[in-house]
C-alpha cells in the first residue's frame, strides 16, 4: 500500500501534464456504457474485491488521460 501522507499524494497529482505541460485539467472518473460502473485497480494476486476504484484526470489541451486510485 501506498502510505504517502494524503497531503504529498494530492501535490503529486496537480503536477503538470506529463505530455504538454498543460496545468488545465478535468477531473471525473472512469465509467462503462452504465453510469454507475466503476474501474478499478486489481494488484496481481489480489482477491477479487480488492480493486481499487480509479479516479481519472483529463488534459484539456492534449486530450490525454490519467488515472489515479483514491487515498
Ligand atoms: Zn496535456
């Protein structure tokens, strides 16, 4: 598990865009065709029910996506 205090993990995810630079971002979450569906994060020999729901931020100007697990 990731024991990084929540504060540095929040720092860390409004760095700039890894592609472009860019700093305007959207953030939501991943969803299949129902709006209640989820992705997550499975770590290989986890059970299933371990996931981890991914959140996901979107680069306005280059259109790229990256996703993140809560804290
Ligand atoms: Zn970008």
């Amino acid at each position: 598990m990731n024991k990084q205090p929540n504060q540095e993990n929040r720092s860390l995810q409004e760095t700039p865009c890894f592609i472009c630079g860019s700093q305007n971002f959207i953030w939501g979450r991943t969803v299949g065709e129902s709006s209640s569906q989820w992705v997550y994060f499975r770590a290989d020999g986890a059970a299933w029910g371990e996931g981890e729901k991914l959140r996901a931020r979107k680069c306005i100007d280059c259109k790229n996506i990256q996703l993140f697990t809560y804290d």
